[in-house]
C-alpha cells in the first residue's frame, strides 16, 4: 500500500531584517519553496549582529561622510579622494583631514605646507622652493629647528607629501635667524636678494 506524503506547506515568512530579505532572495527558488521557516530565520539570526554596519555601507551619503562612516572604511574613504594619511597621528585627525579640500591636492605646495604644518608648533613656517636651482624637478622644503619638535616626523611627511621623481632637498632644524642679523650681514634688501638665496638658506647663515 502506498505511503501517501502530504505536501510541506512553507510557514509564512516574517521579514525580519533587509539584510536577511536579501540573502533570502539569492537562494535558489527551490529552497524558500520547501522551507518550514526554519532557513529564513537562520539567515535573519545571522544578519541581525551586522544589519546596523550594513545599513551604514549601504547608504552612500552615510559612507562617503568622513565624520560618520565607520574607521574601518576611512582609508578607504582617504584613498578615493587621493589622500594619503599614513603621517596623520590620531583618528579624529584623520577624518578631519579627508573632509579638508586642502589636502585632496597632492603634490602642490599648498598641499605639502598643509601636510608639513601637521607636524610642527608655534608659527609652523614651511618655506617650500619649487624649480630649485633652476631644475623643474627638484624642489626645496625647511622648517625652523624651534617649530619642528620631530625632525624624523616632519621629514616623513614631506616625503609622503611631494612627488616620487622630484629631487628633494629637506631641511627641518633651520637656524632661524632673524631679521635684525640679517640686516646687519647685508646693506639693503637688493643685496640680499642679488645672492638669490632662499629665506630657508639664509636663516642658517651664522
């Protein structure tokens, strides 16, 4: 005598989570077809720890916000507006960087004098000498030794900062002299700009 089976009827399903629905949605039609309830709610279980990171991700406005976006997916954020916050000492700071359009410039001086300033104190002077000694490749960067309290730190952001051909020539402890010294090694502004010499150059003159 033949065993008659009856028909498996699927248990209504409750949505429980968009995460779960869509994962719900990839399954072969096969599948919701036969389920008693018990795979729907196996998917919902697994979405609901990550539902909340996933609505974030989801949501572009959310995302592409630096001051909201989860850290995880601030380098990403860093990279895709061509910032590179590899010197960029705290969190917090790094997300106020990628939402400053002053650094989304790579490689200019405004770009390299923000990065620098980063890591200095008091008046932060950057001196920065593009075509130096006439050579469009090379470029000159000095910070005054009592404003660079990690002379090591600010030459790594200067060197992150510029472009990879350029031939850079670095000073991070110059003397700082001032204007009265220089005033008194040279009679009158034309003389002093008659040597061509930089203000980087000069200040460590003794």
């Amino acid at each position: 005598m033949p065993i008659i089976v009856a028909p498996i009827i699927p248990t209504p399903v409750v949505v429980q989570s968009a995460l779960g629905d869509a994962a719900w949605d990839y399954l072969p039609q096969y599948i919701p077809d036969a389920d008693d309830g018990t795979v729907r709610a196996l998917l919902d279980s697994l979405a609901a720890p990550v539902v909340g990171l996933v609505d974030v991700l989801t949501d572009a406005d959310t995302t592409a916000d630096p001051y909201s976006t989860p850290f995880d997916r601030v380098a990403w954020l860093a990279a895709m507006a061509g910032i590179d916050i590899s010197t960029v000492a705290s969190d917090a700071r790094k997300r106020a960087v990628i939402g400053d359009a002053a650094w989304r410039y790579r490689g200019t001086v405004q770009a390299i004098r923000t990065r620098v300033a980063e890591t200095l104190t008091g008046a932060k002077n950057v001196e920065i000498v593009t075509n130096y000694g006439g050579d469009p490749d090379a470029i000159s960067v000095t910070t005054f030794a009592s404003q660079t309290p990690d002379p090591t730190a600010t030459e790594a952001a200067i060197r992150a900062e510029i472009p990879a051909w350029m031939e850079a020539t670095i000073v991070t402890n110059a003397a700082g002299q001032s204007y009265a010294n220089l005033a008194a090694d040279y009679a009158d502004y034309g003389t002093m700009t008659a040597t061509s010499k930089t203000y980087g150059t000069l200040s460590q003159e003794v």
